[in-house]
C-alpha cells in the first residue's frame, strides 16, 4: 500500500492528494502544512469579498475529508521542524506543495522607508495570517500607490476604496476592518509600466472597480492612447481586448462628487520613493514607451505622485526549502515532469507540484493538470518506492521529530471559534487573527500523544 505525504493544504496540495485518490483506490496520503487551517492561498490570499472564489474552500474540504485523506497541521517541514530526510524515511514519497511565499522587490532607492510595503504583506494582514506583521499600514496616509497591474494589484486597490458596509459581512478581522473602515485614504493611483494591452488584471476584476460605491475611476485617454493597440484592439486576445474596452469606456465618464478616487496609470515605472518626515511622502515615475518588442524603455521624463503608502506588487518568488535542490534563479525546485532533480539526477520518491514547481504564474485552476502530470510520474514510480520499508503510521514518529499535529478535528474546532467569534461581533464568521488565538481555539482539538 502507496503511503505518501502531501506539503502543503493551498489548491496545489490538496488537488494532487484528490489526483492521488482517484487514481490508486489504495493510496493513503497525509496532507502537512505548518498552519492549523488548510486551504493555503485560498484561505489567506483571496480577498475577503470574493465569497465565490473563497467557496472553493468547500470543494478542496472534499477531498480532505476523504477517508484515505488525513490533515495534520502545524508541522513544519525543513529548518527549525522535521527534516526532508527525515520525511523522506516516513513515507514511500513526498510531494512539496510550498508554493512562492516571497514578493520580488522594485529595487530602487527609497524602498525600505516606513509606509512602503508589500501587496503581500498587505493582503495577509486583512486576511488574518498569523505571520501578518504590523498594523500601520493606513496610518495618516491620504494618498496611497499601487505599483503593478495585476489581480493581486487591482485586490488592495480595492480593498483600499471599500467601506464598511461592503466589508463588514466578510471574514476580515476586525482590526483590520475597524482600520480601513477609519481609512482617510482618498486618493489610490495604481500603476503599471507598461501599456493597457499588457496589464495582467482580468477583465472581471477591472470590471468590479468600476462598480464600487462612492469612487471613481480615472483614466487619462491620452495615457491610454500611447498604446499602439489601443487604438485597434481587435487584434488583441479576447482577455486583453475586453480590457482596452473597459477602460475606454472610463474615458467618457464625468467627474463625480465622490469620496474616493482610483486613478490607473499606463507607462510608469518607479524609480524612487521619496521621504517627508522619515516616512515615504511621494514616488518618482520616469515616464515608458513601447520599445516595439512588447517591452518599454524610459523617455527621461518623470513625475512625482504623492503617497504616504506605497504597495508593490509586481510578483511572487519561491524561497528554498532546507533539504531540497533550489533554483534562485527561477524560484522554483528542480525537477523532470514534478521528479525532484538533484545534481541533475532524478532523487527517488521526491516530487514537486505547484508554484514551487513551475513557477508564480497561472490560476488556481492551473494547479489541476499541474498536480495531475506530477501524481502520474509518482504512480509510474510505484514498483520501486513500495519496495521502501516505512513505517505502518508516521504520526508517531512525526511527533518525535518534534512535530505537534493538529487533526481535522483541530481545525474544526477553528472554525467553531470563528463562528462564535463573528456572533459576539454582530457579524459573520471572522477570522481569529494570530498564532495565539488559533492554538487556543485547536484546545482538545490537537493530535492527542
């Protein structure tokens, strides 16, 4: 009987133990993660007022749930928790699910001043993730710039324009709801370096800009207009083309008496965030243009936005885990068809799937066939690892490497808390938001010894 652990409960994760269970009726497969929730980005990263993307949950629930399936939670794997080695001699294969967790950076000068951040740190903050760091994101800023034209970009965006009637009756924390709520922040410019036709964001999520209450949004048709497509966007894919569409559109609209205002620029690129009083006041932009290669090269003109907070998000890296093959120049494990390669050569019982695997790039919906292409190369791999001898249950031997597990019963136990949580609220469930508040809640709930 194939034994195999899965790292990491995001979609990746949880659909290669789905693509495991539906193609080896005999398979047993532990899903670790070092968090007590499952779930992974769609958890922690879907923004609060998506509920139909963050119902997902329900389905990656599913195949938790499966009776071949166990969660153990709040088991770290590599530095400071169990070693890769060491997983390696509990099970007949490991597949690493760890996704990208770190942001790419602009580096420019200015970068490190209080009141510039990353998307990423912003997001996890109202997601509630027990790493979050800080709480000062909103504090006196009136103007605020988004560097980056993607979904993640266009996600803080607005967030930063929602009010509290949109966002009481999601799960956001209520720190961070009771911040954005007091929010003086008026002004968000959001800003790419390149032209409409390349922006990343899709049309939906543009689209939900427009539609937000007491904003409006401002687009410069001379801007726009320095697009070669712009003008013609027939040629365009249909994703691309339905955004020059909308955003033309925005040309039109009359100015409102609104209380807040999302300007999206084309054709910026920073190259400083300047200081006002030890903190970040203003970013200088040197204005791009099309170098006719799908890229941009500078003009020499710049211009400066005012800004007492700054988010970039301009992509993701994967981080090395202690123990495995790492690839800094492309953040992601070595790997033949989700094999681990080490030293070139195809390391036994190892896999990869996921972002860790291929790279920050796709939807969720990608890390289907991705999960599928590496559960079919471990299933061909079968004859060999059976022939490993590993242990009947490696929950024991997990606990005396150190590891504190949490069970599907800590969890619910979680999500009981939640709930009671957001009651004494007024609201709905809300998220418990640190380490201290999620290990209280587990209680009876953790893996017993």
């Amino acid at each position: 009987m194939l034994r195999v652990a899965v790292v990491g409960s995001g979609p990746s994760g949880v659909y290669t133990a789905q693509s495991l269970i539906q193609q080896d009726p005999e398979v047993l497969v532990d899903v670790l993660d070092r968090l007590p929730c499952p779930y992974g980005l769609v958890r922690y990263g879907v923004a609060p007022d998506h509920e139909k993307i963050k119902s997902l949950q329900q389905n990656l629930r599913t195949v938790l749930e499966h009776e071949r399936v166990r969660f153990l939670g709040g088991v770290e794997v590599g530095a400071g928790g169990v070693p890769v080695a060491r997983l390696r001699q509990l099970y007949h294969a490991v597949v690493y699910c760890v996704g990208a967790a770190a942001d790419r950076r602009l580096g420019i000068p200015g970068e490190e001043l209080p009141g510039s951040w990353s998307a990423t740190e912003f997001v996890s903050w109202y997601s509630a993730h027990p790493d979050a760091v800080g709480e000062g994101f909103l504090r006196g800023a009136r103007s605020a710039v988004v560097i980056g034209v993607g979904n993640v970009a266009v996600d803080v965006t607005r967030i930063l324009a929602r009010g509290t009637t949109e966002l009481s009756p999601t799960d956001m924390p209520q720190s961070a709801l009771t911040a954005l709520s007091a929010s003086g922040v008026t002004e968000i410019h959001t800003v790419g370096r390149r032209g409409p036709s390349q922006a990343r964001f899709t049309t939906k999520e543009l689209r939900e800009l427009g539609a937000l209450p007491d904003t409006d949004v401002i687009v410069d048709e001379a801007e726009l207009a320095l697009d070669p497509a712009y003008g013609d966007p027939s040629g365009l894919p249909a994703g691309q083309r339905r955004n020059v569409e909308v955003l033309r559109g925005w040309t039109a609209l009359p100015p409102r008496d609104v209380r807040r205002r999302i300007r999206l620029r084309f054709f910026l690129r920073p190259v400083e965030l300047l200081a006002d009083g030890g903190r970040v006041g203003a970013v200088r932009f040197e204005r791009t243009a099309p170098d006719g290669h799908g890229g941009v090269t500078g003009t020499g003109r710049y211009e400066d936005v005012e800004a007492q907070l700054v988010l970039r998000s301009v992509g993701y890296l994967g981080v090395p885990l202690e123990g495995l093959p790492f690839d800094p120049e492309r953040g992601t494990v070595p790997h033949l068809g989700g094999r681990v390669l080490r030293a070139g050569a195809i390391a036994p019982g190892e896999y990869v799937s996921g972002w860790i695997k291929r790279g920050p790039t796709g939807v969720i919906g990608t890390n289907r066939p991705c999960a599928k292409e590496t559960v079919t190369s471990l299933l061909e791999d079968t004859p060999v690892l059976v022939r490993s001898p590993v242990p009947e249950d490696a929950l024991p031997l997990l606990r005396a490497a150190g590891a504190e597990p949490v069970g599907w019963d800590g969890w619910l136990a979680i999500e009981r808390a939640e709930a009671e949580l957001g009651a004494s609220l007024g609201r709905g469930v809300v998220k418990l938001p640190d380490w201290g508040a999620l290990w209280a809640a587990v209680g009876r709930g953790r893996i017993a010894g």
